[in-house]
C-alpha cells in the first residue's frame, strides 16, 4: 500500500541552528504535501500546504520565513527549521494524499520530535 | 474556533464489547471524514473513511458512521481488543481544492481493558 516516510525519526538540535525534516511517498506521487505540529497533548494542526514545484501555502499565524518548505519533486517534500528556538520543539508530521488505483485517501508519515536545547 | 470536536476525551471499554468515539463538526464545507489511530511520538495510521454521500462505511470491525444533518459522526470497533488502545482522532476535509488539508479534533483516549 501507499507508504509515507519521514527522516529523522528523532532530532536534538541546538538553539540558534537549523534543522531539515525529509517527508518521502515511497509507492506514489505527490503534488501536494501538508506539514502538521503536535505539541504534547494537543491536537494536530496544519501548518502549511507543500506544492511541487511552487511556493508552500502557509496556515495563519506560522512564519513561513522560520519554516522553510520545499517540495522540488512529486515524492519529496522538506520542512527546515530555521533559528530553531525551545519553543519549536515539538512533534513534525508531513501527509500525503493519493489518487488513482490506490484509492483517494491520505497517509501520514512516521513523524519527526524535534527538541531545541 | 473548534470546527472538529471530540468531547470525550477518554473512553474505556471491555474486551469483546463494543467502542464508540464520536465526533461534531460545525463547518459544512466539510464532505470527507477520516479516522485515524496514534502512538505517542508516531504519525497517524489511517483508519477508515467515509463521503458525505454515505451515511455508513464499514471495514472489518471498524464502522464509521455520518449524520450529516446533525454534523456527526461516530466510530464503532466491535469486538473491541486491548490493541486498540491507542488515542483515536477524526479529521474533516472537503473534497475540492483544500482536499487533503485536514482539520483534526482533539482526539479521544480509547482503552481497551483485558
């Protein structure tokens, strides 16, 4: 079936650094990917709709210069971190949706714990 | 503004018998509803779907059932199994140009007791 994998599983990074999150369809392509945030007991909240080949689509209130998306082929989509500061610590997750033989659904990645020290 | 709302936030069921996590919207653009199982520190695995065309989709033991009038919807997993314990969200999208984009509810705590 339809697999969404995300790179790193778990990332420390110091405060004032960078870090890239890798969100890959593995059995299909991708035009549109999302990137959501999960701080802990919360809900899932979508931060920015990744295009291929354009600019990503931000939700309000997320700062689309601190987090850099990139989406430059159909299974590839990358979140960076910017500046990266304690508050950002949290849980990253990317989605994709299908289409055609494999059903019109969507799969979520494995996520991604970001901690800033 | 809560457009997805799961108002219990835990549930605890026994072996065998039935659970049942339901789910409100308030956004009636929304025509594609989706569940999804989660770990603590892991990304959702789907669950089940279900079209604003239906008012029922069943897979397996899992049921999702759609009341659009009402503007909700329920998931039924029978025989419930200590497996299942896990935190159970919806999502609602619609099905145009914003699908995909996933509007999640606050989730509810299933546990699934031997």
């Amino acid at each position: 079936g339809a697999v969404v994998s995300q790179h790193p599983s778990r990332v420390i990074c110091k405060s004032g650094t960078s870090v890239k999150i890798e969100c890959r369809s593995l059995d299909f392509q991708a035009t549109t990917m999302f990137w959501y945030r999960q701080f802990p007991k919360q809900s899932l909240m979508l931060m920015a709709t990744s295009n291929e080949g354009s600019k990503a689509t931000y939700e309000q209130g997320v700062e689309k210069d601190k987090f850099l998306i990139n989406h430059a082929s159909l299974t590839l989509s990358t979140l960076t971190v910017t500046s990266a500061h304690p508050e950002d610590s949290s849980f990253y997750i990317c989605s994709a949706r299908t289409g055609g033989s494999t059903g019109n659904t969507i799969y979520f990645g494995e996520g991604s714990w970001l901690t800033v020290v | 503004d809560q457009q997805v709302k799961q108002n219990s936030p835990s549930l605890s069921v026994q072996e065998g018998r039935i659970s049942i996590l339901n789910c409100d919207y308030t956004n009636s653009m929304f025509d594609y509803f989706l569940w999804y199982k989660k770990y603590p520190a892991e990304g959702p695995t789907f669950l089940i779907s279900i079209s604003s065309i239906k008012d029922k989709n069943e897979d397996g033991r899992f049921t999702v059932f759609l009341n659009k009038s009402a503007k909700h919807l329920s998931l039924h997993i029978v025989p419930s199994q200590p497996g299942d314990s896990a935190v159970y969200f919806c999502a609602a999208s619609d099905s145009g140009t914003s699908y995909g984009k996933l509007t999640f509810g606050q989730g509810t705590i299933l546990t699934v007791h031997p």
